[in-house]
C-alpha cells in the first residue's frame, strides 16, 4: 500500500503543480476526492488476498 | 496533542515520539502557521510594490509549493526506499526531548517574520523602509523555519536522514525546480495543442449536429444555440501531463510485474487517450449545452469531466499493466477465479472501502450532472446505504458500540469547524441556495431530510470504516482484519488524518484535526463504533447550525 500511498502524493503533488490555472480542463478544486477515488479504487484491486 | 497511545511494545514499533511523530507535529505546526498567514496576506499587494518584492511576491506561491512538494517527494521515497535507516534514526531521536529554547527561537523568528509581513503586504511603510525590512523578513522566515525544524530533532539527526538517503536530496530538488519552472513555462506549448484539439472537436462534432459555428481565429466553436472558446489552458495537455506522470511513476513502483520494454506502450497509449478523451469532453460540454442544459455544461461537467477521464484511463492503465499476461509477469493466466461472492472476504479493502467509494464515484458522476445546485445528492445516501447492505455481513466482527467519549470527540471536533470557519472568513453565501428555496415544500423537504440523513448515517459509516477502520491498520499490516484496532503508527495516523483533511476543502486544517480526534476515540477502546459517533456527532451538530442559524456554505 506504501507504493500507492507514495503514488497518489506524486500525482496530487503534480496536479498542484501543473493545473494552477484559471481555466483549467482538470479543476482542482475536485483533485481530492478524485485522487481519493482512484487511490481507493487501486487498493481494491491490489487488495485482494493471494 | 493527542497523549501517548503506546500500545505496541516490539522493538521496531514507532509509537511513541520518534521520527514519525515528530515529523506529523512539525507538519501540523508549518500547517497551521501558514494558514494564519495566509488568511490575510495577499500575494498581489507585495507583486504591486514591484522589484524583489514583487518578485518575492511573483514567486511566493511557487515557492510554498516547492516546499511542500520537496518533503512529500523526499519523504515518500525515502521511506519506500531507506525505511530501515529512517527506523534507525527513529530510535535514536526518542530519548531526545523536543528542544524548548530552540522552540522559543521560533516562536520569536515567527514573531518578528509576521510582523515583517504586516508592514510590507499592507504597505504600512515607504520604499526605503521596505529595502530595510526585506532582509529581515527573508532571514526570518528562514530562521523560523530552520528553529522549528532543529527544535523537533536535533541538527546531526537531520543531517543523517540526508546522508542515509543517498542523492534523493538532489534528485527530489531538481525534480521540484523542474517541475515548477515546467509550471510557469508550459504556456509554450497551450497553442499549439490548443489548434490539433479544436480540429479534433469540430470533426467530433460535425458527428452529432449539423450547422457547426467555428471561428479558429478566436478558436470559438459550437452550435447556434451554444459555443465555447477553446483556450489554450483547456487544451488537452493537463490531462495528458498528468497520465504521463501516473504512467511513469506506476511502471517505477511496480516494475517487478511488468513485461519490459512492451509495457512502456502503455504511456504514450494513456497519453493519447486521455489527450482524445479531452476532446471528446469538449464535445460533449458543446452538445449539452446545445440540448439547453448550459449550467450543467459550463458548471458540474465542465469541472468534473476531465477528472473522470483520468480515473477511467489510470484504472484501465492499471487493469492492463496487472491483468493483460502480454503486458505483466504476475502470472494471471491460469488462475483460478475466485467466485464473486467471495471477493469481499478474500478482500478486506473491498469491504471497508466500497461505501466510501461508491460516495466518491456517485458524487463525482452526479456533480458532473449538476448545475449549480447538487440537485442529485440523495443518490450519494442512497449509494452508500447499498454498498453498506450489500457488505452487511462482512461487518459481523465490527464493534460498533461506543459510549460517551466518542460524542465528546465529536463536539469539539464541531467547535473546532465552526471557529476555524468564522477564523477563515469562508462564509460565501448564508442564505438558502436559490434553487433548493425555489422548490416546492415537498422537494426541498425531501432534499434536506437525504442530506441529513447522509451526513449522520452513511458518511460517517463509510469515511471512519476507509480512513480509521482500514488506512490505519492497513500501515501496520496487510492483513488488516489480523490487526488489533488499538495499534496505530504515527506515520499511519498522520498520513490518513492529513488526507481525511485534504478531501474536506478549505476547511482542510479542521479536517485533519478532526481525524485525529476521531482516531483519538477509535484508539482509546479499540472500537470503530466510537469513531464513528463521533463523526455523527460532528456532522449532526453542524447539520443542526446550517439549520437553525442559516449556515448554508458549511454544506
């Protein structure tokens, strides 16, 4: 899970970085629960018991 | 903050105040101390007194990001990749009391640093006593920070985790300097990505309805009804940039699965895509507006659409890196299947995160289906209720009883929202949104009663089972359903709180405080139940305060 964790404070870290505009095509104003979403979404994949 | 939950007693535990721990309170205190700055000085004042001040202002922000974008780099590869040296130094800083003098040093630089900023963003005095002032106000900014950092852990220990970390200093620096010049600089290439994605648009178009109305010199395209201006900033090469950096990243991390050099074709695949998918968005923000819902096109979609694309080709990049057996080298092939009924026991994350999921993906789908009221909010309740069912028995060993000092947790965790809300000055519109006011009785009734029982019933439910019941225990073990419900790491709490408050907006700082004293509650018994009602407690309170007294912007 630290992998995805890690991943996940990558992409918010470069979503901040990159979407800092006034118009911009992806808000960042959802970056939260979007990035939550996939991070969820990814753990549940991943989680699955050998 | 929080007394000393030590619960565990092994020798590589972190629970009581070693490196974790110390880092957490250092992060709340930089935290906090920025947001009381922030809140009332304006970037624009200092850019308006011209010069390094307006240069300092220019930068600030950048600055700021590069800061935090420096220690969640550093810190997240150093601890994937020098864990066992960063639990070294983990024991060595516990005998080491946090250095008060070094604390008052702070305080102080602090002081004077606020003060500083006082005089020159309110531009309280002249341009001679500016260039005076600067100085001191750079230098103590800097010592502020340096006396913070120093009076947490001492300066050899710092000075350690940079050696134990190799060059991840340089790398993570040039990868931050980079990344924020690439910020300032990408305007370069907004135009022409701007004109492939207006050509892509207008055929995309051209499908649907007839009479098109495009001028590519002003780059307006659309229908009679409805057009848009394809700007430059809304060209494609966010999203795109951002999939790059997802693609990158998950071949980094997981490369061991992965069939090299084949599944490097999954980049410039996901680029591609998401680069059509943003036209395509366009197209569909054009044709609904067209239809004559233009407050959904130009507010929910226009927000919402891109985000959506890139959930859907980040999770088909990772189903295809870990399912496709040209693509992987985990062996799926073959495999037995496990039947569906099953998933949730072989999958603890599945049972405690699908109903906070499903509140995401319903809420991220309804927002882009909504104008400027969130008309569809009773399917984010009812969405989570039938995740809630349908896992109903996996929850048999869940303790969801409590007693009274989870609702005490709640209660200040309340009064710590509305006094960070009223610090804040957030409050945008008290009155009753329009369209909910202009509904009948009936409708507006039904609506609030969804919206109650959301914030009482189902979201806490769903948030305290993902953040406390699950993302706690889940850095401590994989097998998290093994895990007593008491043991926590300070990295664990600190990381899940600090994201619990990032998913609460401009309220983000009273959002971690209340994690953690949500966690606060879960850890003292073990049990979720008291996490839970205290979370019920929170929103119940707030919800009954939007009601009585008219706060509307606190839902």
């Amino acid at each position: 899970m630290q992998k995805i964790v890690g991943m996940m404070i990558l992409i918010a870290g470069a979503s901040q970085f990159a979407m800092a505009t006034a118009v911009p095509e992806i808000g960042v104003g959802s970056a939260g629960s979007a990035i939550a979403l996939i991070s969820g979404a990814m753990l549940v994949i991943r989680g699955r018991r050998k | 903050m929080l007394p000393q939950l030590a619960i565990r007693h092994s020798a590589a535990n972190d629970s009581s105040f070693g490196l974790f721990p110390r880092l957490l309170a250092l992060t709340i205190l930089f935290a906090a101390e920025l947001l009381l700055i922030s809140v009332w000085l304006d970037d624009a004042a200092l850019i308006s007194r011209g010069g390094f001040l307006g240069f300092a202002g220019h930068w600030g922000a950048w600055t700021v990001r590069g800061i935090v974008g420096f220690a969640a780099i550093f810190f997240t590869f150093a601890y994937l990749k020098s864990k066992a040296e960063l639990t070294e130094i983990s024991h060595q800083v516990k005998p080491i009391a946090v250095n008060p003098s070094l604390l008052a040093g702070h305080a102080g630089a602090m002081a004077i640093f606020t003060s500083a900023s006082w005089a020159l963003y309110g531009i309280h005095v002249g341009a001679s006593a500016a260039s005076l002032l600067t100085p001191i106000w750079l230098l103590a900014g800097v010592c502020g920070i340096v006396l913070g950092a120093f009076a947490f852990m001492p300066r050899l220990l710092w000075a350690r985790i940079i050696h134990d970390t190799g060059h991840l200093w340089a790398y993570t620096l040039l990868a931050v300097v980079f990344a924020c010049v690439a910020g300032g600089y990408s305007q370069v290439f907004w135009l022409p990505s701007s004109r492939l994605t207006y050509a892509l648009v207008k055929s995309l178009l051209s499908l649907f309805v007839s009479g098109i109305v495009a001028n590519p010199v002003t780059m307006h395209l659309g229908t009679s009804k409805f057009a848009v201006e394809i700007a430059p900033e809304c060209s494609g090469y966010e999203g795109a940039g951002l999939i790059l950096a997802f693609g990158v990243v998950w071949l980094w991390f997981f490369r061991d699965e992965c069939r090299f050099p084949r599944a490097l074709i999954l980049i410039p695949a996901g680029v591609v895509i998401m680069y059509l998918l943003n036209a395509a968005r366009i197209t569909g923000l054009i044709l609904i507006g067209d239809a004559g819902a233009t407050r959904i096109a130009l507010g929910g979609f226009h927000s919402q659409a891109g985000w959506i694309a890139f959930n859907a080709v980040a999770l088909g990049f990772s189903f295809a890196a870990r399912r496709l057996p040209w693509l992987t080298t985990t062996g799926h092939v073959g495999t037995t299947v496990a039947p569906p009924s099953k998933e949730s026991a072989d999958n603890p994350a599945a049972t405690y995160l699908l109903p906070f999921l499903s509140i995401l993906a319903v809420g991220t789908l309804t927002a882009a289906a909504s104008g400027d009221f969130q008309w569809l909010y009773p399917l984010r309740f009812l969405a989570a209720a039938g995740a809630l069912w349908f896992l109903r028995k996996r929850y048999a060993a869940v303790d969801w009883s409590f007693g009274w000092f989870g609702p005490a947790m709640g209660a200040l965790a309340f009064a710590i929202w509305i006094g960070m809300d009223a610090l804040l000055n957030t409050r945008v519109h008290d009155a009753m949104p329009v369209a909910l006011a202009g509904a009948t009785p009936a409708i507006r009734t039904a609506w609030i009663v969804f919206r109650v029982l959301a914030a009482v019933l189902t979201v806490p439910i769903a948030e305290e089972l993902a953040f406390r019941g699950f993302l706690i225990r889940r850095f401590i073990s994989a097998d998290i359903e093994a895990s007593p419900p008491q043991r926590f790491t300070w990295l664990g709490l600190g990381l899940t709180s600090i994201a619990f408050g990032i998913l609460h907006g401009n309220l983000w700082f009273a959002g971690i405080l209340a994690g953690l004293l949500y966690a606060w509650a879960l850890l003292r018994r073990g049990r979720i139940g008291e996490a839970i009602a205290a979370h019920a407690t929170t929103n119940a309170l707030l919800a009954a305060y939007v009601l009585l007294f008219h706060k509307w912007h606190l839902w």
